[in-house]
C-alpha cells in the first residue's frame, strides 16, 4: 500500500508494505470520541445545566485552540461541581457506548498478542469500567474528587501527577513501551483530539480516527468513515 491508496473514509499518508498487526507490541487508544461515543465530561455537564458551556471548551481545546490543556480541564471540572455519582452511573449506562469496530479491534490486537493502553484526558469512574469490558491491560486517566457522593469541582493528584494531558499520554506510552522491553516503533497511538498528538508522534504507527484536522493532517492513517477496526485494513 502506498500514500496514493485511498479507500472512502480511509487516507493512508505512509507507504506500508506487508505491513502486520504482530510487527506491534502495543496499542495506545485515546477514550473520548476514539474508543468511546461520547466525551464524558460535556455529558456531566449535562447534569449540570452546563453542557453547552462545557462542551464548548471541550471542542475548543481538542482543535488544539487552547493551549494549556491542564487549565482547560480544570476550568470544565470546576463546572461539574455538585453533580451526584448517581448522575455519572447514568451516563456510563444511559450514554455512554462503545465505538463502531472497538471490541473487534481490541480483540485482534490481543489475538496477534499486543498489549493494549488507555491513555485519557477523561476520569478513571469511565476508564475503569472500559477497562474491564474490554479486558485492557493498562490505563491512566484523571481521579474526580468526590465528597458525599457530590463531585467536588476538583481532581485528585496521583502518584504519577495530577493532570493527564498530552505530555502524560507520551510519557506513559514511553513508560510502557520501556516497561515491556519494546521501542517506541513497535507501538501503535490512535486519537481524535489535539492533546494525542504528543503520543501519537513518538510512536510507530499514529491512527487518527473522525479526527480534528490538525490531527488528520498529522497522522500516518486517518480514519474518517467507518469503524475503528478499519485500521484492519492497512496492518493485518
């Protein structure tokens, strides 16, 4: 396959002879909008009254309009302030669902005997239970802090840090990779938004999937019609 290959909803900016999923050892999926439907922060908001403030914010900082990514979060946590526990159970069951072709890709991946990574901007209340669903090996996302069963309005520090933004999904999927015995080269990054850049460009194979175009523009592979599991077509 070469740059001149272009399927619909499938552009491929690299050449990729014979190019296998086993080659990898690691694939590092971004949550929100990637593996998932929703972002699940504009969806507390909506618990809130304070979707469309939030969600704006949201939009503007994955076009990579807002630079400081870590300001950005916390200015839409501290909108969430007061919602219940119980409302984000809704979300995770009422809203939230898995990607066209994610369970099937995932399933491939592990099947051709890759780890799999889910680096987030979005909180470990969601990542957790991905985690299990899809049986995914390693995770890093952000903690809400909640007292009473009321969000706080704040995020929690982590051994690691406090904020997982584009610098943090690098370095763990540097982290990762080194903890497993491999070079970057032999991992894959996919995301949608600004901040997945930062891993997206430190690994062998960078997948943008119904991507901004700052990140379409960037990655080996876009992925714009379709599934996620249409990265099958390009590494089988």
């Amino acid at each position: 396959m070469t740059p001149a290959d272009i399927t619909p909803g499938l552009v491929v900016n690299i050449a990729t002879p014979d190019l296998k999923l086993g080659d990898f050892k690691l694939i590092a999926f971004d949550m929100d909008s990637t593996l998932i439907n929703i972002e699940c922060v504009d969806e507390i908001a909506d618990a809130a009254g304070r979707k469309a403030e939030v969600a704006a914010i949201t939009e503007a900082a994955m076009r990579g309009e807002i630079t400081d990514y870590k300001d950005s979060l916390r200015r839409r946590v501290a909108l969430l302030k007061g919602v219940s526990v119980e409302s984000m159970d809704g979300v995770y069951h009422e809203r939230l669902k898995l990607n066209p072709g994610a369970a099937e890709l995932v399933h491939a991946c592990k099947e051709a005997g890759l780890k799999v990574l889910l680096v987030s901007g979005g909180f470990t209340f969601f990542t957790d239970r991905i985690r299990r669903e899809l049986g995914i090996d390693y995770t890093r996302s952000n903690v809400l802090e909640v007292e009473d069963g009321l969000l706080t309005g704040r995020m929690v520090d982590q051994p690691w840090g406090d904020i997982c933004d584009g610098e943090e999904k690098k370095k763990m999927l540097l982290e990762t990779c080194a903890m497993l015995g491999i070079t970057p080269d032999q991992a894959i990054a996919m995301g949608d938004g600004a901040n997945d850049l930062p891993m997206m460009g430190v690994a062998g194979l960078s997948v943008a999937y119904h991507a901004k175009p700052a990140v379409r523009a960037q990655a080996m592979v876009a992925i714009n019609e379709g599934g996620l599991d249409r990265l099958l077509e390009v590494v089988r």
